[in-house]
C-alpha cells in the first residue's frame, strides 16, 4: 500500500498546569458532545508523573485527541460558535502546549520501516 493511499492520522498534543479547576472543568464538561461534532477523540488522558528526559518544563496534565484531518481540527478550533468555550480552557490553565502532529493510521496492523522513516522526514 503506498503512503499516499493511507489514511492520515492528525493528532493534537494538549499539555498544561491547572490554575483554576471550576473553569477547566466548566470547559471539559463540554468537551465531550463538542470535539466529537467537528471529528475529535480523545485518545489518551494522563497525570504527570516523572521527568525522565528532556529540555520541556514538565506540565500536570496531558491529553491526546486524535482528528479526522487538520481541517477537522481548524473547525473546532475557529468555530465562532465556541468563541465563548475555548476561554473556559485557557483561563483555567498556565503553561499550555498545544501542537499538532500528522501520521499514518496507527490502526494498520504492522509498523514498518517505512512508516518509521515517513515520521521522521520532514
């Protein structure tokens, strides 16, 4: 199967510190019948628990949601209709990283090494 004719798998990695609780949660009760209208789920919810490796000052908490496609994401992201949902999550949170990652369907059953080298292109 060539790369061109697999699905593409977009992915948006939220990292922060939680500042206010009442306004985090006001925006994550939401969350769930929102990021599913434009293509979003959430596929993994985590506390942290230890610095490892790395040069990033550690965050509290991370989630990963997996998009139908960047498009998917730009929806939820500047739909007018949630410009009063999306200062729920920035008020009640410092230090946020949000970025965005693309890759091949993770579904597929076997990795190989051209999945491999198709992520660490650029």
């Amino acid at each position: 199967m060539s790369e061109s004719s697999r699905k593409k798998k977009f992915y948006a990695l939220n990292m922060f510190d939680v500042v206010d609780v009442e306004k985090y949660l006001a925006y994550f009760r939401r969350l769930p019948e929102a990021a599913p209208r434009y293509g979003g789920r959430m596929v993994a919810l985590a506390r942290f628990q230890d610095n490892v490796v790395g040069d990033l000052a550690p965050r509290q908490v991370l989630f990963l949601v997996e998009w139908e496609s960047e498009e998917a994401f730009n929806s939820f992201r500047d739909d007018p209709d949630l410009a009063d949902l999306h200062p729920l999550r920035e008020n009640g949170t410092a230090c946020y990283i949000w970025q965005t990652f693309v890759g091949p369907d993770m579904a597929a059953p076997d990795r190989s090494l051209d999945d491999v080298l198709a992520v660490l292109k650029p």
